[in-house]
C-alpha cells in the first residue's frame, strides 16, 4: 500500500515538473496547425491535415488523418487515401471545373521584345502594376470547365482573352466559383476592371456563365463594393456575400440571397459584419460566424423566401473563443473549427438543439498539457468619449498580484480586424505572457463587433480617437498594483505599426520600447507606393495633393507619424519584409533611417524574400529571438 502510494505521489510529482515548462518560441513552432481538407462524397468522413514546422528544412511536415464526420477515433492515412468529395465536379457528374494561368499581356520585355528573350524588365503604362507579393506579368487566373474523367489538359475557357482575374488575386482559391444545380452555369466572382479602375476599386461582381449559349450575365452588377462567395442552398436559392461601398474593403458584409430574381439582404438589420456562412440542409436559414464582443461566434439567419415576414438574426453560440469555420452540418449538430489565445485549432461538433461545443480533436494535447498556460481576462475601459471599450488582458502563467510585470500594449492591424480570440504563430499572446509580459489588448475604434459605428469610426481618423483609445487603455491598466509603470512597451503590425510611429510621437514618455512591424511610417509615401490605391483613397480620404480636401490634408498632416519625428525618443525595432507592397519597404527602411540619424537606439529586422507576413519556419523563428531579445534589452 505504501508502494503504491509512493508511486502515485511521483507520478503527480512528475506531471507537476512537466507542467513546469512556459510557452517558447520552439515550442510555439511545435505546435501542429489542423486544416480541415473536406468530406467524402457520402458525407459520413471527415479528412483533415496537420501541418508541423520543420525548422531544419525550413517547410511544413504534414500528416493527413480520416475520422467520422459525428466525432469519434481520427486515423491516420496516407495522402493518396484522402477521398474528398470534389465540389467542382457537376451535380449531374459530366463536367469539371479548374482554374489556371493563362498569358494575356505583354507586359515582360522578353515578351515585347521577343528577340530579347535575356532581357528583365517590365513595362507598364497603367496602374495595377503589382498586388500584395508579386508583379505584375500579364498572366491572368482564368476559369476552365471539361468533361469529367477526360485528360484533356485544355478545357474551355470561360473568359477566353479577358484580362480579369478567377479567382481572385492574391488569395482567391476555389470559393470564388460554383455549379449551379441544374449544371447548366457557372458563377463566378471577378473584378472586371484595369488598370486604375482595378487599383481604386473594389467592385467584383458574381457572373453567371451558361455553358449552352457560352454567355455571361452579370447578376451584381447593381451593387458597386464586394460580392463574393456564391453557394447554392439544397433548393437553389443562390447567397452570396456583399459590402456597399466601392473601395471600402472592409464595409459592413451582408448576406444575399436570389431567388426567381429577387435580391433580398438577409443581415441588412442587424448591426455586425458577416464572415463566412453556410447554408442548413433543407434551405431555410444560413448559419454564418460573425466577431462580437471580442470573439468570433455562430449566428443563423432564417430565409423567409417568398413569405413577406422580416429575416431574424440569433446568435446561437457564446464563450471566450473564436469558431473559426463552419464545415458542416450533420442532423442538428453543426461541425465547426474553434481557437482561443491559448489554443489553436481544434475540431468541434456544436449541437444546435443545446447549444454546446464538444471537442472532437485535440492534436496538441501533450504539448499544452506540459506548459503552464496565461490566464485570459476580459476587462473594460472607459475612453475619453465615454464609452466602455472592452480590453483583453493576459496575464504571466503563475501570476502573482503582489508583484510587478513589465507590460505590452498590443495594437492590432487591418485596421479593421477583429481583435478576437484568434491563436496567432507570430503575435502569439501566450507566448508574449509566458516570458513574463502581461498583455494588453484593446478593442479600440475600427474593432468589428461592436456594432457598425464603432467599427468603421477609423477610417479617415487614424491618428485621431484611436490613439487616445491607446492611451486610455495603457494609463487604466497601469494603475493596477501588479504593473511596472516604468516598463511598458507598445508593438503592433501593419496599422498597428502605424500605431507604434504615431504613439512615439505622442506618448509623452508613457513607453520605454517600441516595436513595429510593417507599419506605416509615411501616410504620404505611402500613397505613392501602396498596390490597392482602393484602401488609401478610403482610408485617408483621397490622395496628398488636394489642397481643397481637408479630410486628405489632415491624414497626409497631422495624422502622419513623420510629422512627430523629431519628438521620438524611445528605443525602437522596426521590422520590414522586402516583397510587402502593400505597406512597402520604403515604410520601414524611412523609420530606422530616422530614428539612426535622431541617435535613438535602434535596430532594423529585414526581410527581403517575405511578404506583409513571416511565413518561413527559420525567418519565424529568428523574428521571435529578435522580438524577445529586443524587450530585454529595453525593457
């Protein structure tokens, strides 16, 4: 008896000791990201993918697993047995739809010139010369549909010799297109515009192609914003997903239905933004995920169809966490992916009848059950507007309230993101915590989620009521007992590196540290760099030189962080990815120039072959040294 006592009391004593470890940046890069691949085509198996760095190849390792669509034992298969029903087959199973490149333009000099084959340079006379990663070539992503079972690599081109993109560039991929059901269409989503158009607006429309007549009908073209994401209910009812106004990408998104011709928008009366949606089985609500409060949650709406009665919006789920995707439904249970600060994706079934979660996978079971995890807590703060803004703190594992810590105001980016529960590989909270920082997080103005006012109040107003949202949210957690208000630091990316810029100017010695990624140094410069023209001229009000523009001038002013330059004087690491032309290198390289010639302590991490994000294991990896060094050394 004694024995065995002794050996109960090891065995916890050792699950304590594992317990012991913290989040680090290797172990962050051990953590297996699950992306569900699809089902079969009797809809009873579920295959997902479980992607794993591999730092020393400086890739992904991947293992591909099966497991029943209504939870139960996931296997693992090899990736030639993964059996995914492939929804760009016809329903009536005759043709296959596929996308490609095709040569449009010459663009390249080797294609202008052609006996200069040696030759690299481009030649451009218009605007829409690059996006997001890439120039411009004069090759297009067309749409192509075969017989079903041929081997004929051609196929038909939907949109022979249109210089217009499907799907859509830079991350469009199969949602941008789908069958009809009765197989006699195509819809697809395609902005139809060049040059100067394509780069100031954000005008794709949802075309329906007829494969007998080979003719296309344009079926948005009423609507000048975003359309997008066409799907089919089970009685064909076509929805889609679409924002207003032209050249604001991120406007409230509604859900659309058509039906006999008949637009009807499902969400127009509800006051939030829709992400992603699904259709229910029989066709008469959509279930869609939507940001509220600090987290992403499940939400349905009914389709009244032709019965003269209002669409009621219900959110059906609530809790500190984000449901990332709806996969599925199956009977009353729907199948969803779901993080939270602490967690990366998971799967889970939600039962729509109790409304509960029940996790069906846990790939990283072990590796969470060995670390000490932050403690995730929801707060609010009065702003200077007197409005209760709602704050994500996140505490040290082991957090001890009589002592001090030394803390981090998080600015997040778009700038219209959601600041939700995501599981971030490079702004990961829970790392951050774990090496000792709490975390502060605001849901300052811009934040979807807290009804359409709130979120779009940033745009034209980037260093206006934002910033003192900052600032009200690092001067309120500051009076707690437990921070260091002489070690507090702000870091953020893309608009949140703006935010960094523009607080160093202002914050009136508040910080001791600052960190911007990709942010945006010269709102001026930016203009005159930036690919998607569209969100500048919405964001900022227009372009520089309109004297008569006061909006403009005031964004192009007084709401530049180089008109504050020459009041920084607090270390700063500004990191920059050579192939981000959406916030281009031109952003970071004229703030560490700056703060170099104004002698404050400065280093400059310099991406050359990375976009707006990190995306290889090893450039990660050096990122998050660099980012935790930094702190050390400044905070």
């Amino acid at each position: 008896m004694k024995n065995a006592f002794l050996i109960i009391c090891l065995m916890l004593s050792g699950s304590l000791m594992l317990a012991q470890q913290k989040m680090t940046p290797e172990l962050l890069w051990k953590v297996e990201r699950l992306s569900v691949m699809g089902l079969d085509k009797d809809g009873l198996t579920l295959f997902y993918e479980a992607k794993t760095p591999n730092i020393q190849g400086n890739n992904f390792d991947s293992k591909y697993y099966k497991m029943p669509v209504t939870g139960g034992i996931a296997v693992e298969i090899k990736k030639e047995d993964v059996q995914v029903k492939d929804k760009n087959i016809s329903p009536d199973g005759n043709y296959k739809l596929f996308h490609k490149e095709v040569h449009i333009e010459d663009i390249e000099g080797k294609d202008v010139y052609k006996n200069l084959e040696k030759s690299d340079v481009y030649i451009f006379s218009d605007l829409d010369i690059r996006h997001w990663d890439t120039w411009k070539d004069g090759s297009y992503n067309h749409l192509f549909y075969k017989k079903e079972g041929s081997d004929d690599a051609t196929g038909t081109d939907i949109m022979p010799n249109e210089p217009y993109h499907t799907p859509q560039r830079p991350f469009g991929g199969d949602e941008d297109y789908v069958w009809s059901p009765d197989s006699k269409s195509i819809y697809y989503v395609s902005k139809k515009l060049k040059g100067k158009a394509y780069a100031t607006s954000t005008n794709t429309d949802i075309y329906k192609y007829n494969l007998e007549s080979k003719t296309t009908e344009n079926i948005t073209e009423a609507n000048k914003g975003y359309d997008t994401n066409p799907a089919f209910s089970s009685g064909g009812t076509l929805a889609w997903l679409q924002m207003k106004t032209d050249g604001n990408e991120s406007d409230k998104n509604d859900i659309v239905v058509l039906n006999n011709g008949v637009k009807q928008n499902l969400t127009a009366n509800w006051d939030g933004t829709v992400n992603s949606f699904l259709w229910d089985k029989d066709g008469n609500n959509i279930f869609f995920t939507a940001p509220v409060d600090g987290t992403i949650q499940i939400f349905k709406v009914n389709y009244p169809g032709k019965k003269r009665i209002a669409p009621v919006v219900e959110q059906l789920s609530k809790g500190q966490f984000d449901v990332t995707s709806i996969v599925v439904q199956k009977d009353n249970t729907l199948l969803v992916t779901r993080t939270d600060m602490n967690h990366a994706a998971e799967l889970f079934s939600f039962n729509l009848k109790d409304k509960t979660f029940k996790e069906l996978t846990n790939i990283n079971r072990d590796l969470y059950a060995s670390i000490d995890l932050p403690k995730v807590e929801k707060r609010y703060v009065t702003t200077t507007d007197d409005k209760q803004m709602l704050v994500w703190v996140i505490l040290p594992p082991n957090f001890d309230a009589t002592k001090k810590y030394p803390t981090l105001l998080y600015a997040q980016g778009g700038p219209q993101s959601a600041l939700s529960q995501f599981y971030s590989y490079r702004w990961n909270f829970q790392l951050m915590a774990s090496q000792g920082y709490i975390v502060v997080a605001p849901n300052r103005r811009g934040m979807p989620g807290h009804g359409v006012e709130w979120n779009a109040a940033i745009s034209k107003d980037w260093g206006g009521q934002v910033m003192d949202d900052y600032l009200s949210t690092i001067d309120a957690i500051a009076k707690e007992p437990y921070v260091d208000k002489d070690r507090l630091g702000a870091v953020g990316a893309s608009f949140g590196g703006y935010s960094v810029f523009y607080l160093a100017g202002i914050h009136n010695k508040r910080f001791k540290s600052f960190i911007s990624h990709d942010g945006v140094f010269d709102t001026r410069s930016m203009y005159g760099t930036t690919e998607e023209l569209f969100f500048v001229n919405n964001d900022f009000g227009g372009n520089y030189w309109d004297k008569n523009n006061p909006i403009a001038l005031k964004a192009y002013n007084e709401f530049n962080p180089i008109t504050n330059v020459s009041t920084w004087d607090t270390p700063m690491l500004i990191i920059q990815g050579g192939k981000d032309y959406r916030v281009p290198i031109e952003q970071g390289l004229g703030a560490y120039q700056a703060a170099q010639m104004l002698g404050i302590k400065s280093k400059l991490l310099y991406f050359p072959e990375e976009n707006h994000w990190i995306l290889k294991p090893q450039n990660a990896m050096v990122w998050q040294n660099e980012f935790f060094k930094w702190l050390k050394e400044t905070l």
